[in-house]
C-alpha cells in the first residue's frame, strides 16, 4: 500500500518506518527542509534505539522516503496519516490542533481519489469529525473516510511497540474504511495482535483514557512511597505486594522524581480540559496533574535537605538529565524543575547525560556539562541520580567516594540498595526507603 505521513516528528518517523518494514511505500513529509535533508542522509534527528537501521534498510530498499512538499505523495497514497504536534495550548492546557488543523487543509486540496486520513497524533475527543469536516469544506468532491489511529509508542522501545504491540486500537466508521485497515495491519493479524475497531470518538478517548490512569497509577506509588518513609515501610516491598495482584499488575509501580516526556504530562492536562468542556470532570486526573508537578519540585527540596539544609555555595552532580532512559527526549523532564530550583537555592550544576546533553544545553545553558559521569561527580558536594540509564548502575563506588568533596547521593530512581550504600560509606537517601 501507499502511504503518505504527514509529520516526520518522533510518532510519525517511527510510524512510517516500521510501516515500510511491514513492506508498505510510505512517504514521510515534513516542512522542516533541514530535517528532510538529514534524513535522506539517513541523520536520525532523535534517538530511538534501532531506529537508524530500521531507516537506512527500508530507504535502500525503496520502501521509505522523505519530501517537503506533501502534494505527489498524498495524491498518489491510498491512506494519509496525519503525525503533527498537538502541544498543549497556553493558558488552559488543551490541546493546540492549529498543525492538525493545517494538514487536514493541505490534504484536501491534494488528495485525489478515494483515501483514507487517518489522525495519528493523539486529539482531544471530535477532532476526527472536525477534520472530516475541514477536508469537506476544502473539497466540496472529496472521497474520503477519516480513521483515529492512536499510537502506544512508549520511547526507548518504540519500534518493538509498534512491530509486536499489545493492541492496536481503530476508530472507523465505514466498511470501506475498516477493509483498509485490516490490509495496513495485515501482518499484526497474522501474529494474532487483538485489534480494536470503535467508533471515532472511542478511538480519540482510549489513548487518552489510558495515558491518564498510568500517570494516576505512578502518582499513587510516589504518594505511597511518602507514606512509606513516614511509617517505617519499604516502598519497592508494597509496590511488588500489591503488583502482584493480577487486577493491578506491576507496571508503573516504580517510584520517583515525577512523570515527564512528551505524553503524560500533556495528555492529563488534555484530558481534563476535555472532561471539564464536556461537563464531566475528572477530579482524579486533575489531582495527578497538579501533584505530579508538585512531585517535581519537591525533589530539590529532598536535594537540599541531604546536603544538611542549604545548598548555598555547594555543587550538585545530576546524573541523567532526560525524562526516561534510551532517549534524548527532554520535554517535561524533572530534570528541568529540579535543576533551576538548586540553582535558585545556591547551588552551581554538573550534568552528565548519555544522550540528552545536546538538547539539555539548549533548555538548561546554566549548568556545566561533562564528558563522563565521573568528570560530573569530581569536587562534587552530592551526586543525584536522576534517570535511569543502565550506565548509571554499576558506577564505581570506590572511585565516586574518592572524587566527592561530600559523599552524599540522592537517588531519585532508588537504582542502588541503601544498606551497600551506607556500608560503602555515603550518606545515602532514596525515595520510600529506609
């Protein structure tokens, strides 16, 4: 099939990629002429593990290309998918669609015969209705049918999200449409992939229905794992007790500094302005949303209080700078709450990061960026371990507690255990922990 995607961000690179491994021809297109140049360079302008190789293979193989201008590719495409940003909107959390908006316009005027547009970005509840409604306005003698898509990418893993995904979710109201579909995901049919055909407003409501309860469930264990160190209780021990219910499961009963990136935070803000439009508000997103940000500042607070109650004229090691391990992603990330804050108090920065620096620099130019984490961590007052990343793990002790000015370390992540901690001779505080 011939597919045309509109948008070359991180969903709709991904999207078009693994697409064309499915062996589909798909045109990725994106008015960022600089971007375009690099991917046909095959530049991956994010990271995205196996991404680059996923890429290269199918762009040799013919299958994948990448224009500016979307009129040949969306003229010819018998499915257009619509990957844009949907930012959240300034003042009131909603979601911008001015992107969605133009693309549906563009698409109207190009497409020629009958297509099928499909909203990959995630949009508020409607918005496929007002994008059929714009590409009818566009072109009165449209043939077209407009499908909601919603992607479950999680970053880090994308690819095999998308390859060997755990549903794919289809809101479609037309035979026509849906015979379509079924040919696009022909190969997750055979691996026996559940698929979920709904209406279009279902559809728009599943991904952000979703996004929302797993930001409320590690919410939850941030506020459980307070509670633990409250009372004497092993945050990581509760969270496997209650994990272990197969009604709850373990996922995202991980503590720590807040959730970030390029959904969550988002979404809920979304979702509550969709739930409060449609006059059924939803309180316990709404309390997420305002806690997680809370969550993020408190971390400093946690930061300061290790180094004895003032940060005035000390130096912080913050090791991990993106909001998850195995990406360069820096949207929402805690790090960009917790660093100005420490900042603000009178500390002076050192990061270290495998992949985010080059963003990081351009949001945070204050703190001092390192080579390596132990180039971080030297003449340091306390190191904070602020993502994940598996480099992160099995840091020398040893040599960390001969470089540090202090031996004070704040893990954010709970990567190491407080007993090997303390025996190794650190001042050692951890989130839910004793």
């Amino acid at each position: 099939m011939k597919i045309a995607m509109i948008g070359a961000g991180y969903v709709g690179l991904v999207s078009g990629a693994c697409f064309s491994e499915f062996g589909h021809h798909v045109t990725c297109i994106d008015q960022d002429e600089l971007k375009i140049g690099r991917l046909r360079r095959n530049e991956i302008p994010i990271y995205e593990p196996g991404l680059d190789a996923l890429v290269a293979r199918n762009a040799a193989a013919g299958r994948l290309k990448f224009e500016k201008d979307l009129t040949a590719a969306v003229a010819e495409a018998e499915l257009v998918f619509i990957a844009v940003g949907t930012p959240s909107r300034r003042g009131d959390g909603h979601a911008d669609l001015t992107y969605v908006r133009e693309a549906a316009k563009q698409i109207a005027a190009a497409m020629d015969g009958y297509t099928v547009v499909v909203t990959k970005s995630t949009v508020p509840v409607g918005t496929g209705r007002e994008v059929a409604e714009i590409i009818r306005a566009t072109n009165p003698k449209a043939d077209f049918d407009v499908v909601s898509n919603p992607e479950f990418l999680r970053e880090g893993s994308a690819i095999d999200d998308f390859m060997r995904p755990n549903r794919v979710v289809i809101g479609v109201e037309s035979e026509r449409g849906r015979e379509r579909m079924r040919e696009l995901y022909r190969p997750l049919f055979l691996i026996e992939t559940p698929i979920l055909f709904t209406g279009l407003e279902t559809a728009e409501l599943i991904k952000y229905a979703a996004n929302g309860f797993l930001a409320m469930k590690i919410s939850f264990i941030n506020q459980v794992a307070d509670l633990c160190e409250k009372v004497g209780a092993d945050v990581h021990d509760v969270a496997r007790g209650v994990g272990l219910d197969g009604r709850i499961g373990q996922k995202f009963l991980h503590p720590g500094p807040g959730y970030g990136g390029s959904c969550f935070p988002k979404d809920t803000r979304a979702l509550v302005e969709i739930a409060r439009q449609a006059n059924a508000p939803l309180s316990l997103i709404e309390a997420t949303a305002d806690f997680n940000e809370a969550r993020k500042r408190q971390m400093a607070e946690r930061v300061v209080a290790a180094l004895g109650g003032s940060a005035a004229g000390k130096v912080v090691t913050l090791l991990g700078l993106t909001f998850k391990p195995n990406t360069d992603d820096m949207r929402e990330a805690p790090s960009l709450a917790i660093a100005p804050a420490l900042i603000e108090s009178g500390a002076s920065i050192r990061a270290h990061d495998p992949e985010g620096m080059a963003e990081a620099k351009k949001l945070m130019p204050d703190l001092t960026y390192c080579a390596d984490p132990y180039e971080a961590m030297t003449g340091a007052d306390a190191v904070v371990l602020l993502t994940e990343w598996n480099s992160y793990r099995a840091l020398d002790l040893k040599r960390m507690k001969a470089i540090l000015r202090q031996p004070v370390v704040v893990d954010l992540r709970n990567i190491y255990r407080p007993s090997e901690m303390r025996a190794a001779g650190f001042r050692y505080s951890s989130i839910g922990r004793r």
